[in-house]
C-alpha cells in the first residue's frame, strides 16, 4: 500500500511539475516617438484605460484610445516628454498598471 501511495504521489507530482507557469503582468512600451503600445499577459479585464501628463507639451490626441493596445498622439509645436499611464480594469477595479515616459515630437521618428 505504502508503495502504491508513493508512486501516485510521483505521478501527481510530475504532472504537477510539468504544468507552465504563467506570468501575470502589463508592460507598457513608448520607444520611438508618438506612440505607445501595451502588452499583457495572463490578466483578465474588461477595460484598456489611457491617461497622459502633457507635461508642458502641447500633445494631441487623435482618436479615443480605450481598449486599444496601443495609442498615438504628436506634439505639433511644442515638443516634448510627457507621461503615459494604460491600467487595466475588471469589474471597476484596477488590476494592473504600468507608466512609462514617451517622447511627443512633431513627427513621428
């Protein structure tokens, strides 16, 4: 019995084992300019919500950027960094975030 006991705790064990692990994060991602892009993985959410500090630029927005994975934006005459924020929301709640600086120029570089 104490061997039969032993090796399902073997064979549980290693399928226990070879199961993946799965990270859980949101990376957000401003190289380049004028434009940000998010990445997540094994979170779930509802909502993909942008906010930006213009920090003294003139930054445009051209389109609503919720639930998109990504958003662009320019800074036509007064160029600059500013400050990008993407969080991810479930049930009204934030489940994750990230920030990250961006470089807002007149054209894309």
């Amino acid at each position: 019995m104490k061997n039969v006991a032993l090796a399902l705790f073997a064979l549980l064990g290693g399928a226990m084992a070879a199961a993946p692990a799965q990270a859980q994060s949101v990376s957000l991602d401003c190289g380049g300019s004028n434009l940000c892009f998010v990445t997540v993985q094994g979170l779930s959410y509802d909502t993909i919500a942008w906010s930006f500090d213009k920090q003294g630029t003139d930054a445009l927005f051209p389109r609503n950027c919720t639930n998109l994975d990504w958003c662009d934006f320019h800074c036509p005459k007064r160029p600059g960094s500013i400050a990008a924020t993407v969080r991810l929301v479930a049930s009204n709640q934030i489940v994750a975030s990230a920030t990250t600086q961006a470089a807002c120029t007149k054209d894309p570089l």
